[in-house]
C-alpha cells in the first residue's frame, strides 16, 4: 500500500485538530467576523476629519463643513460591524452583506487617501477572497436573520442618502438648508418617484442622485426576497410535509446526502420495508414524493439532526459527495448521540485516513473499491468475496 504523502499526512493533522478543537462550531465563521470588524476599525480611523468622534459630533450639530469623503467610510464601517455579527451565525445574507462591503471598501480605500493605504488595499483586496472560498459554509437563511439584515440595509441607505444630500444641500436646487427637507428628497429618490421639486445641478450631486436610485432599487429588491423568500419556502415544504402522515422518527435510518449511492440506498431500504429519512441541504427541484420523509438543513448542525431524528435512529448514513462533509457529519450525530451507528461514505482515495479520524463504524468505499478491482483484473490477480466485503466495507480499527 502506497505511503501517504506529506500533502496528505498534513491534511489527516488538520483533520484531527479539527476535530478536537470542535472547528466545526466556530470556523471559518468567527475568523472571518473578526477580521471583517477589523476592517471596519480601519476604515474608521481613516476618516478624513481624524477620528470617528468628530464625524459623528459634526452629524450631530448639524455641521455642513464635514470633511469630503467622511460619510461613506463611517456607513460602511458600521455596515460591516453588522456583518460580522451575522457572519457568528452563518447567515447566507450576512455573507452576501458582507462581501459586497468588502468590496467597497476595496474601492474606497483605492481611489480614497487613507492613512497605511497600502497594507489596506492588500487587507481589503485578500478579505473578498477570503469570503468568497469559505460560501458554503453560510448556508443559514431564516426570517429573522434575513429580516434584520434587510431593516439593517434600509436604514444604512436612508442614513447614506439623507446627510449625503444635507451636505451636499448647496448643489441642489432648491437648496436643501434641513434635515426633514433632505429626508423627504432621500425618501422620494430612494422610491424613484421623482417629484422634480429639488433637482441636483452639479455633476456631484447628479451622480449622488443615481447613486441613491441604484442602490434604492437593489436594496429594495434584495430585502424583499431575502423577507418573502424564507417565507414562501417554508409554506411551500409545510404544505409538501403535510401531504401525507409524517413518520415516526424512531428506531429508524436517516441517510444524508442526493448522491447516488445516498438515493440507492435509501431506496433499498425502503424496499426492504425499513423506515428512512433522507436528510438534504435543500429542496430538490424536481418534488420528492408524498410518502417520503425528508429534511432540509445543514446536516452537520445538530438541531438538523435532531429534526431528522438521528439521535433516535438506528443509523445515520453520510453520503455527500464531499469526504470531509461526511466526516463532519459523523463527529455533529456523535456529539449528540453517543449510541448511534454512523456510515460514512469515502469517494477519494486520498481523503480515506481524513474520514478515518472521525471515527465511524463503517466506512463505505464503493469508487475505490472500483479502481482496485479493474487493476486487479486487468494486472490477473485473484479476486475474492473476502477482499470485496473489505474493500467495500471498512470499519476505522479494521482498516488502520
């Protein structure tokens, strides 16, 4: 049997870290809160007027001698403070919130003279990256996260477009001398009614105007669906879960994942008269039928899997297409039940000893077992059930 290589013996000590440290809990959400709230410091200190005290003592007062530039810094800065509490729940909007302001940021501080420009452009140029390769890992949408978030979105545009146009009230004309007055334009631009009774007369202020109206639109629209979506979601799955009786989810077999050793087997027990769930990240496109019991989550979160029932099933069958989804899968139904049988499932050779760390009862390796045979075949080695029945199944002591 070939030796692991470095790359590999490195990935199964990242894996046993992993999973004594509990990894799966905490990242990669609470590292990317915290560098998205360190962002957001930075971008507070930079602010043109010296201090964030100052902006904000200018806003209060009423001031129109605000430094230019100093809004935007101070609005995205807080947007990102309250995207980083999102992030700690793994909210799918957080993480779109968030981006898109890392984004800005990157922009602000590029055509902007901020202090340590440099280091910012780097920081603000690596964090969307960052953001982007840890998606699949905000997978949370509900409506009160989405509900928060989309309140949190409005209220940052309305602040963005009233002291925007107050500050700018000079190159409106009428000139907008209050508070109220700018607030009636942010509100009627915001909505692209457009009574035309204040008009912008400076290129600026023009592209102030469009500014609000495009963000306006796509603020709206995305806070529309990030509200009605969940809601309309959970109707249509209440209206498919109660199609039939719902079974009872005891003494039972749930098994994770649409692959299609997942969909097989679960359709072998079925035929064999046994009860199964079948745990799913989302709902598939084409309708299950009314007669099958299913849940949609994240199935390495343990409230998931108690809805599943898997801390009262015989069995909990990982068979996502990703090996370590699987491994986490059967650390999540071990923290919340100790009894259960887990299976995990192994599609790439190269990840077998990473799933072995999670310790599950069985291992399942049917591709593998695949390339072994058609070696075997083609080189004339003997083949016998012995080796098939381990090859296929494999339990961690056994295989070690």
């Amino acid at each position: 049997m070939l030796r692991p290589s470095t790359t590999q013996r490195l990935r199964q000590r990242l894996l046993a870290w992993a999973a004594v440290a509990r990894a799966d809990r905490w990242f990669p959400q609470w590292p990317l809160a915290v560098l998205l709230a360190l962002g957001s410091r930075w971008l507070l200190q930079a602010l043109p007027a010296g201090s964030m005290h100052t902006v904000l003592g200018d806003l209060v007062q009423g001031r129109h001698d605000l430094p230019p530039g100093s809004l935007p810094p101070l609005l995205i800065g807080a947007g990102m403070l309250l995207s980083a509490l999102g992030l700690l729940m793994r909210s799918r909007l957080a993480w779109t919130l968030a981006l898109l302001l890392s984004l800005t940021a990157l922009t602000s501080v590029a055509i902007g003279q901020a202090p340590h420009g440099l280091h910012a452009l780097i920081y603000f140029a690596v964090l969307p990256l960052l953001l982007l390769s840890a998606w699949r890992r905000f997978d949370h949408s509900s409506l009160t996260s989405g509900t928060l978030f989309a309140l949190t979105s409005v209220a940052m545009l309305l602040l963005y477009a009233t002291f925007g146009a107050y500050y700018q009230g000079s190159t409106f004309r009428p000139q907008i001398a209050d508070l109220p007055t700018a607030l009636y334009f942010a509100v009627v631009t915001m909505s692209t009614v457009g009574y035309g009774d204040i008009t912008p007369q400076t290129a600026d202020a023009r592209l102030f105007t469009v500014s609000i109206i495009v963000l306006g639109v796509a603020v709206f629209a995305t806070s529309l669906t990030a509200v009605v979506a969940p809601m309309v979601s959970r109707s249509l799955q209440r209206i498919v879960n109660h199609k039939g009786r719902r079974m009872k989810r005891e003494s039972h077999f749930v098994v994770v994942g649409d692959t299609p050793l997942a969909v097989n087997t679960w359709r072998e027990l079925r035929r064999r008269g046994q009860p199964v769930t079948r745990l799913l990240r989302r709902a598939p496109d084409n309708a299950l039928p009314a007669d099958v019991d299913a849940v949609y989550g994240d199935p390495s979160d343990g409230d998931v899997l108690r809805q599943a029932g898997a801390d009262k099933a015989q069995a909990v069958m990982a068979m996502l297409d990703n090996d370590s989804d699987n491994a986490f899968v059967v650390l999540a139904v071990r923290e919340i039940a100790k009894g259960v049988r887990t299976v995990a499932a192994v599609n790439n050779a190269s990840y077998l000893g990473r799933v072995k760390l999670a310790q599950p009862d069985v291992l399942i390796a049917p591709q593998i077992l695949g390339g072994e045979l058609v070696a075997m075949l083609m080189t004339g080695e003997e083949i016998n059930a012995d080796f098939v029945l381990h090859s296929v199944f494999q339990t961690p002591e056994a295989s070690a």
